[in-house]
C-alpha cells in the first residue's frame, strides 16, 4: 500500500484551501442576500453570481487542497477534461439549488430540495476530481467514509442555503462563511481519509498534466475571480442605500402657499 500524504506541504494547503472556501461562501450569501432584495432580472443576475461564487469557492477549495495530495511510490498527473467537469458540475448544481430557494414560493420545501441536490452535486464534484486522478495504482475507497462525505456534503449544503435565507448582516455572513468554509474542508477530508492506494511500480510516463501545470494556474485564477468579485460585491451599492440616495435626491415638497426651498 502507498503511504497518502494529505498535507505535503503543512499546513499551507488545508489553510488556503479553508481560505478559499470561505471567501466563496461568504461573496455567495452577500450576493443571495442582495438578490433577495431585488426582482426580475437583477435578481437573475445576482443569484448567478452567488452560485458561482459558491461553486468556484468550493472547487478551489477541493484542488488547492489536492496541491498537497502525495502517495509514495508513484507520481499523480490530473485527467483535463474530467477536472474541467468536475468544475463545471459544481456550479450547475449549485446554481440549481441558489435558483431553487430564490425564486421558489415554499421556501422550506426548496431549502430540503435544493440542499439535498447541491450537497449530492458537490460530493459528485469532489469524486469526480479524485476520477481525474491518474497514478501508479488502483485507488480504493472506504465505503462509510464516502457516505459519512456525502452526508457532510448535503448538511453544508442545506446550511448553505438556509444562510442564504437568513443572513442579513455583514456579521452574520462573516460568522456563517466561517462555519459553511469548515463544513466543506470536513467534507473534503473525510472524502479524502476514505482513500487508500495498492501502488503498482511502473516506468511508464503517466497521462494528463501535473497539478503545477494544471491545476495551480486555474485555482489561481478561478481565487482571483473570487477576491475581485468580493471587492465589486463590497462596493456595490445595497438596495437599502440606492433607496436613501434617490429619496436625497428627490425635491422637498414646499409648505402650502409658500416658495420651494
């Protein structure tokens, strides 16, 4: 068996990766929030956001991670199309569940729907990123690990969404994205202690792209995406203050019989 090294480099991957997880998560409630305030098309549009938000948060989160995956005895190489979908897995789901509680009249039955179907989404992200996987091996999986993942994965969902609901402060978001960022790294690692490798020495080049190649400059966009997104979201006026603004703006009825001010 192939000794698995979670953490190759300390605790520099877990903490980022934790980084990563909150910062989506907390962009994706902000966003949520400000769509619950709207309607029509702005409303669309800020809940796309939130889901991709949401999505990036916790697909980066899951390879940066993976940064520090290491298994003695073999090199690790990632399958390109399976990591890009894998990707793209996550925020269709998500954005299904973020829709679902947007815009749904029973809140509470969208919440158990949209929860369980994101949760179920995001743990098919997380094994189709450990699919990509190539090595000199067979890679097997504790079948109770997998479902305690599963299980972790559609509780922070669910919370997730609920938050979304919720949340109203900045404090509340702050403390929410915090808990969320936790719940998706426990689910993540769970996923990952779950894993045991039979190594199988080989001089054969393995397929795919390494994880410096590949997955280091998308996590590096795809976190760039999220920190620039955060700071527009934190600019942007709320539907609280663009209503104080135009209600300045607007002129003040004169007294009767007397002149405008």
């Amino acid at each position: 068996m192939g000794h698995l090294d979670h953490a190759a480099f300390g605790w520099l991957t877990p903490a980022l990766s934790y980084v990563m997880a909150c910062t989506g998560a907390a962009l994706g409630l902000r966003c949520t929030v400000r769509a619950l305030a709207t309607t029509g098309r702005s409303r669309r549009n800020w809940l796309v956001t939130a889901a991709s938000a949401i999505g990036t948060g916790i697909w980066t989160m899951h390879f940066v991670a993976m940064l520090g995956f290491r298994v003695s005895g073999t090199g690790i190489r990632y399958d390109v199309p399976l990591t890009i979908l894998s990707l793209l897995v996550a925020m269709v789901v998500v954005c299904a569940g973020v829709f679902a509680v947007g815009y749904s009249r029973d809140r509470n039955r969208a919440l158990l729907l949209g929860g369980l179907t994101t949760g179920l989404g995001v743990a098919s992200m997380h094994y189709l990123g450990m699919a990509a996987v190539r090595l000199h091996g067979d890679v097997r999986y504790d079948p109770v690990l997998v479902g305690l993942s599963v299980l972790i994965a559609v509780a922070a969902a669910t919370v997730a969404l609920w938050a979304g609901l919720n949340t109203k402060s900045p404090l509340a978001v702050t403390i929410a994205s915090l808990v969320l960022g936790a719940a998706v790294s426990s689910m993540h690692y769970t996923g990952m202690f779950a894993v045991s490798v039979r190594v199988n020495p080989s001089g054969e080049a393995l397929p795919g792209a390494t994880a410096m190649q590949f997955i280091f400059p998308l996590a590096v966009g795809l976190g760039s995406y999220l920190f620039i997104t955060s700071a527009f979201v934190a600019l942007s006026p709320t539907a609280d203050e663009r209503e104080a603004s135009a209600s300045a703006q607007r002129p003040v009825a004169s007294p009767a019989g007397g002149s405008p001010a």
